[in-house]
C-alpha cells in the first residue's frame, strides 16, 4: 500500500462518515430550516500569510540546501575563519624580524657628535641583527599552524553540515504540518456538517444530548489543534529565514508533500565511514597531529637559539680609520622551564587524544542510534500502512453498518472515524520523524541519500 493509498482510505471514511450520518436522518422541512442555537467555535484564521501556501508551488529540498550553502552566515562566518587559519603558518615558520640599528658615540659632551673630529672614540654607527632559531624550529611552528588550520576547516564543514541538516528537520516538520493542516482543516467543516446533522436529530428525539456534546466536542479540539499547527507552521518559517538568511518578512517557504527515503547502508557500513567522513572525528585527529608536532617542538626548544649581528661604525674619516664589528650570539634555553612546556605538551597530547576516542564513541553511539530509529520508523510505517489503517478502515465501515442498522450508537462511529483520521496523521508523523532521523545520519556520516 502506497502513500496516496492511505490518503484515498482516510478521505473515503470521511466522506462514508458523512453520508452515513446524513442519511440516517429523515429530516422534515421545519428541521431543515431549524436555526442552531448552541455557539460554534470558528476555525482559526491563518497567521500572515499561511492560508496561501495551497495556491503557492513548493520548494524542493535540494534547492534550499543549495541556498543555505551560499547565504548561511554561519557557514560563511566558518569558511572565512579557515581561510584566515591558513595565512598562519607562513607566519609562524618565519624568521624573527631584522633588526636595524643606528648609533651616536658622543666623547667630552652630551652633545650629538661632540668629539667626532678630535676623538677617535667617537662615531656614527649603523648594523643590523639577527635571531635565528635553531634549525627545525620554524618547520615544526608552521606544521603546527597548519594542523590547528585543517582542523578549523573540518569545524567548517560540521557548521554546513549541521545547518544543511537543521534546515531539513525544519522542511521535513513543515512539510507534516502544511498537509496536516490541511486535513484538520478539511475534517473541522465535515464535523461541523455531522454537529448540525446530529443536533437536527436530537431535536427530533432521534439522537441524545450527549451525541450534541460528543460532536461539539470534537468539533473544538479539531479547532483547537488547528490553531496549534498555526503557530507551529509559524515559527518553522521563521526558523527557516533564519536559516536561509531571508527576510522575515519574505514570503513563506511551501514544502514537497513527503514521500518515504530508502537506507540502502548497513549499520557496519555506517560505521566504517564515521572515522573517514565525519568532520568533528577528523577535526580531532588533526589536533592530535597538532599536539604531535607540540611535543616535537618542546623537545627541540631544549636547543640553543642564535644571533648574528654586523655593525659599522664611522669616525672622522680625514684622521681616524672606520671600524667593523661582527657579533655571534647564543641563547640558551631555561631548562627548568622547558621541561615545564614539554610536560604540558605531552600531557595536552594525550588530552587530545582521549578526546578523540571520546568523539568516536559518541558518534559511533549516534550513529547506532539512528540507524536503529530509521529500521524501527520503517517497521512502523510499514504497519501503518499494511495492517493499522486498512484495519481501522474496516472497523470503521464495518461500524457504518452497524450504526445504519440502529445496533451501533453515534459515539462508537464518531470513535472509529476518529480512529481513522488520527492513525493517518501519526503515519505522517511517523514518515517526518523517518526522514529527519536519514537527515542526522547524513549528518554523522557524509552518506548522500536520494
């Protein structure tokens, strides 16, 4: 049994419902014209401009995932923050600045260039210098910037995942709720037709009062849940916009009604692509090799650093001569300290790496956990499908038949009608939490599904 087959049963028990219960009334003419007098509720009117999403053409999924990858600003906040990280290690493998330097040497005054023609202590000089960090150093600096680098651009694309995937859990309750609005909509005027049919009957000493306030009643928590898909229709499209970076004051977004999608991957097959596909699994082993490199440099660190430095100086030229001056420097490290740094950087190696297992457990257990929902929602959908609807369908006709024949009441039909509607709408249901739970997995696991 297809989707459009569960529909067609659940409208023709609707309008077998409403034939039965207006055939089943020999109304005279005064009934006919007879004025209710019990108040109504009315079906909630729309919220701004949602009564026009029947007439409007729906949005196919791909086009707003493509949309979202172009105007989302935190995917381009994300992108932008990666392409940032990687201007990094250039700067952190190169050398220390050049220094320059220019001196006064002033001999019998505090006055520039006193002595300068009568003392040969006195100079102009000029050099430069400088710090050249022992040879691996700058290597290990800039492979350090670029792991912590690839590790932002693995962040950056668990930020598209994740709205990619928002954006569907979205659409996908969005989509449930427009065509069950609908339904709720449909349904509230047919039981206002059956609430004015059984208070007809009731006038004429053919139904009991409490047939009027089953029927009112149900006519009101129809309207009730009515208005509650209102505000959540709502509020998803506000949600989307944001999503989307739209206006909030741009027109509503209309979904494609759902149809079931197929998990053609076995949960081993899940799994294994969870340590390859998965971008905070992968952002976290690129921290571990950044840590690795860590360690790497704090062990270097315990090496001399050098300074090089050439100065000339420049005395009265007429009497004295010039001098030269170059300077060789060696920096020794505080080992003290550096032992420090490469205890920090070991254990911050094997923090990263307990983080890591960490994540793939966690994703692993995700990963599992939906894979579960979507078997399990494919067994459920299949029942409702194969067995609950057809079955409440039955029932419920069956009842038609009974109640015609006077050995059934109004309240055990109106019970099996509703039987009817709601088993429709939790197969609706059922089918947007089937597909929100593919939307999570795509997620964890890069899969691409139809």
């Amino acid at each position: 049994m297809n989707f459009a087959y569960t529909h067609r049963l659940t409208s023709g028990a609707i309008r077998a419902f409403i034939t039965v219960v207006l055939a089943a009334v020999p109304l005279s003419p005064r009934v006919v014209n007879a004025q209710v007098t019990m108040d109504v509720p009315q079906t909630p009117a729309p919220m701004k401009d949602q009564g026009m999403h029947a007439t409007a053409l729906p949005t196919p999924l791909q086009e707003l995932v493509q949309e979202v990858e172009r105007s989302n600003p935190e995917i381009a906040a994300s992108l932008h923050a990666w392409e940032a990280a990687t201007n990094v290690p250039k700067q952190a493998s190169a050398l220390p600045e050049t220094q320059i330097s220019l001196q006064q040497f002033s001999v019998g005054s505090p006055r520039p260039f006193a002595g300068y023609s009568n003392s040969n202590f006195a100079y102009i000089g000029i050099g430069a210098s400088q710090d050249l960090p022992f040879p691996g150093k700058r290597g290990l600096r800039g492979k350090v910037a670029e792991f912590e680098a690839a590790s932002l651009r693995e962040d950056s694309e668990a930020v598209r995942r994740r709205a990619v995937e928002n954006l569907k859990l979205a659409y996908f309750q969005l989509a449930y709720l427009q065509q069950t609005l609908d339904i709720l909509e449909h349904d509230d005027q047919l039981l206002n037709q059956v609430q004015q049919v059984v208070e007809s009957r009731y006038r004429v000493g053919q139904a009991n009062q409490q047939d009027v306030l089953k029927a009112q009643l149900q006519h009101t928590k129809i309207l009730q849940e009515i208005a509650h898909h209102h505000q959540e229709v709502g509020q998803l499209e506000a949600q989307l916009k944001q999503i989307l970076n739209r206006p909030q004051t741009s027109p509503d977004i209309v979904a494609e009604p759902l149809t079931p999608t197929s998990l053609l991957y076995t949960d081993a097959q899940l799994l294994q692509r969870v340590q390859d596909q998965n971008p905070n699994i992968r952002s976290r082993q690129q921290m571990v090799q950044g840590q690795e490199a860590r360690v790497d440099l704090a062990h270097k660190d315990f090496r001399p650093d050098f300074m090089v430095e050439y100065m000339y100086q420049r005395t009265d030229p007429t009497q004295y001569r010039a001098y030269y001056m170059a300077t060789f420097g060696i920096r020794l490290p505080n080992r003290g300290r550096q032992k420090a740094e490469l205890a920090e950087a070991e254990q911050n190696r094997e923090r990263v790496k307990q983080e890591l297992q960490g994540e793939v457990q966690r994703v692993s257990s995700e990963v599992e956990q939906q894979y579960v929902m979507v078997r399990s929602s494919e067994e459920r959908l299949n029942i409702y499908k194969g067995g609950l609807i057809p079955q409440s369908d039955a029932n419920f006709r069956a009842g038609m038949a009974a109640y015609q024949a006077n050995r059934e009441d109004f309240e055990t039909l109106l019970g099996n009608f509703l039987d009817v509607l709601n088993l429709d709408l939790e197969y609706r249901q059922e089918l947007a939490e089937h597909e929100s739970a593919l939307a999570r997995l795509e997620r964890l696991t890069g899969v691409t599904l139809p």
